[in-house]
C-alpha cells in the first residue's frame, strides 16, 4: 500500500466494518464526525486522545465506544481495520499516517487528506439506500449538496424502489433453485416501471403469492 497519491483517481468501496477495530485519534469535532460515521457501520471504536469533547464522553460513558485517554503512541493502530487521524496537530496526524501505512493499514488524515489513502464521501443513508458523494477532495461542501439535493427530491421514493426489488430477490431466492435463472427474472422484474409508479403515486405492493404467479407465468414462457 503506498503512501500519498495526489492525481491518482480514487477507486469506490463500501466496507464491512460490523466488530471491526477502528481506531480514531482525536477527541474534538472531527473525531466526533468520524465516529459518528463508524457506529452507523457498528465498527467497534477505539478513540485515543488526552481530551475529548461531552458528545464523545457520552459515547464512552454508554459503553458504544471505548476511549483512551492518552497522548497517541505508534502501538495504537496495531490491529486496526481503520485509523482516523483527526487531531487539530499536523504533525500527530502525519505520524499517525506514517505508522498506519507502514502495517499496511488504511489511514484517513482529516487535516490533509494527501497524507492518508482513502477518504470520507459524505454520506445520506434511507433504511437501506446508502448514497454517497466523493468529489475527491475538491470541495466537502459540494459533495454535501448533492447528496442533501437527492434526499430532498428523490430519496423516499428510492428506498421504497429498494424494498420493491428486495421483495422480489427473497421470493425469487425461495422459489427459483437456479441463480442464473433468478438473475433473469430480476432484470425482467425490475423493467417494470416501479420508479414511475411510485413516483406518480400509483403503486401497489405486491403480496409474495403475485410475486410467484409473476415468477411462473415467465417460467412457462
């Protein structure tokens, strides 16, 4: 893994973090985005820093994450899924960065997003539509209206679109042994007009016993 990456494009993922050690150093209002961040994954959440803020001691003191009240020391990110770097001290962030890359953990630096190998889209979460918006750096801000613009116009009507092709997956999972065949089906499924429906306020759900005449009648086609 290498270090700073300045024109390198960067590559979208959404990670697995549920019990994962995820170590934030800082105790301020960044730390606090971070974590924030974190316990919607369900990290497990490490966060190291002589001081920390009232919204972070709530944290501590509910059990949801475990604090460290202390001055960073390399050893800290030992084992860790995750490091955040998030003090207000450019040269504790940039040794933070060091130690990370060099046990080939991913490091996120908040005070020069250069110094780490991946960084936070800002991100809008509706039941189990998870939308997030990169601008790689260039504007925080930016990336924010965007997603703020789609949840105002379209974000509702996506999460129940979502919920429609999840019904039909778990009907289609326990009635089509064949997953190729299901992969089908689904594509064909989801060429209905589900958006438009929902959009102009005519959809109807569809209860599992239509779903799987739907399923048969294409069978027999």
């Amino acid at each position: 893994m290498s270090g700073k990456s300045e024109s390198a494009p960067l590559y979208p993922v959404m990670l697995q973090l549920k019990h994962r050690r995820c170590v934030v150093v800082g105790g301020g209002a960044v730390a606090e985005r971070k974590i924030e961040g974190l316990l919607a994954a369900q990290a497990d959440i490490v966060v190291i820093s002589p001081r920390f803020t009232e919204r972070i001691i709530g944290w501590i003191e509910e059990g949801a994450v475990q604090g460290i009240a202390k001055r960073y020391e390399s050893k800290d990110v030992a084992g860790a899924a995750l490091v955040f770097a998030a003090t207000d001290d450019g040269e504790v962030n940039r040794a933070v960065a060091a130690d990370s890359r060099a046990s080939g953990i991913f490091v996120n630096v908040a005070s020069e997003a250069d110094d780490g190998n991946f960084t936070n889209p800002y991100v809008m979460r509706r039941g189990k539509l998870v939308i997030s918006v990169s601008t790689s750096g260039a504007s925080p801000i930016a990336a924010r209206r965007i997603c703020e613009d789609l949840e105002e116009r379209d974000a509702a009507d996506y999460e129940t679109y979502i919920a429609v092709a999840e019904r039909f997956r778990t009907v289609a999972r326990r009635t089509v042994g064949d997953a190729q065949l299901r992969r089908r089906l689904a594509r064909t499924f989801m060429q209905i007009d589900w958006l438009g429906q929902i959009r102009e306020g005519l959809y109807r759900p569809w209860t599992d016993a239509e779903m799987r005449r739907w399923i048969a009648e294409r069978l027999d086609e």
